[in-house]
C-alpha cells in the first residue's frame, strides 16, 4: 500500500511539474468518475454545493463547506469528498441519517496541488448527484517535517466538542501522518497514521458517521449543522489505524 501512495505521489509531483502554477486540470475526473461510479451517471445539481477558497493560504489545511438542501422525493444517504489531482483521491465519506439532511459541513483538507474539488451525493435508490469547485494550494500531502516534534503528539486523542447557535463543532487532536511525508532528520517517509472513522450519536441514536483517507488535515475538524428537539447527550467516538479509540460525551 505504501509503495501505491508513493508512487502515486511521485506521478502526481511529475506532472505538476509541467503545468506549473496551473488551473485545477479538469482532464482527469473521467478517469476517477470511471474508477469510483463505473458507468452510473452523476448528475450537478443545485440542492448540493461544495465551496471553498479560489487560492489556499496552506495546503495542509484548505477549509471547504458543502451545504445540502432537502428536495422533496430526495433522501441522501451518504456524500463523498474528492479531490481530483490528489495522490489519493477519496478525502472523506459522510453518512447521513435523518438528522442530517439539511446539512451545512465545514472541515479542512489536504491538497497536493491546484484541483477540482467534488462532493457526490448518493440517495436512497443508488442515484448520484455533485457539485465541485476549483481551488489552488500546494505541497498539503507531502513534504518534510520532524514526526518526532512533540507537539505533534501532545494531547493526542482529546475531543473538543462545542455545541452553539444550531452547530455541532468538533476537532480531534491527533497529527494525522500521510505516509507521503518525509522525516526531516533521516529522509524516511513517517508512516500512515490518521484518524479513519468519527461517529456522532446523540442520545444513543446515530447523527453522522464520518468516513476519513489520508487527505484530511491535521486535527481533523468537523462542524456542521444540528439542533436536536429535546436536551440530551452527544457522544463522539473516532478511531485510528493504529486501533486506538477516543471517546468524549457533552450534554447539550
């Protein structure tokens, strides 16, 4: 797997290099649309929309919100992020229950170089539906740095969990290694390290499952749209590729 990644990396890197300071190259979504939805159609509609910055001020963390409108006939069962021209192109997948369909999410990404960004809703009976926006940022996937910096590490697990004016927003301390990146002292790239799943119940009942690759950022950070009936309690639970799982319960 590691040996993929750097590999799709290496392509990656290589053919920025000759469209330097390039526009997102829309050339290769067929490709990915192919590999990821065989032949189903997708449909670009309005009732779902994904933006972010036209230029990132870091690759590392490019902050994009995706907004999804009910349409009557219309249940979304789960949204994908993707980036086109990433090393790995699946960022995050969001399933959604029936608390979750007016949705307004915001989070932060990875990007590698300048693409299209894409969210692709599924419904109830398999239909596709995408929005996609343009953004230009660089070097968020790889890179060197010092894995063995112990702020990287510091607190490692704990969930901050905030609940105002109808928003659930949550970070995750946690430094989320790529396994593209390169140790700064001895050049070995840091291994895969990421947060791979974060569940949101509330009262028991399951709100949003999130679905995470390795182009989500550092941190990772979730806010999105939730205003419960009735007091209760939120309990977010994530789990990374080492197996580890960290818990935190707020009564809202």
């Amino acid at each position: 797997m590691a040996i993929i990644k750097h590999l799709l990396v290496f392509l990656t890197l290589l053919g920025s290099s000759f469209i330097a300071n390039a526009d997102a190259n829309p050339d290769v979504w067929p490709y990915i649309k192919e590999r990821m939805f065989k032949d189903k159609p997708i449909e670009e509609v309005s009732f779902l929309k994904i933006d972010g910055p036209k230029r990132a001020s870091s690759g590392a963390q490019v902050p994009i919100n995706v907004k999804l409108t009910p349409k009557d006939g219309i249940e979304i069962k789960k949204i994908t992020i993707i980036i086109d021209s990433n090393p790995v192109q699946h960022a995050a997948t969001y399933h959604l229950t029936r608390n979750t369909q007016e949705l307004d999410l915001s989070t932060r990404i990875r990007m590698e170089t300048d693409s299209f960004v894409r969210v692709v809703g599924e419904d109830s009976n398999g239909k596709l539906y995408m929005s996609k926006v343009a953004i230009r940022a660089s070097g968020g996937c790889s890179g060197y740095m010092n894995s063995a910096d112990p702020e990287l590490t510091k607190d490692l697990g704990k969930i901050l969990v905030k609940a105002k004016e109808k928003y659930l927003t949550t970070r995750i301390k946690h430094p989320n290694f790529t396994g593209l990146q390169k140790d700064s002292i001895n050049g070995w790239f840091v291994p895969e390290w990421i947060v791979t799943q974060v569940r949101y119940d509330f009262n028991g009942e399951s709100i949003l499952v999130a679905e995470n690759g390795i182009s989500m950022s550092q941190d990772p950070y979730l806010k999105f749209k939730f205003f419960p009936n009735e007091p209760g309690t939120i309990t977010v639970s994530a789990t990374d590729t080492k197996g580890q799982i960290f818990l935190k319960t707020k009564t809202i």
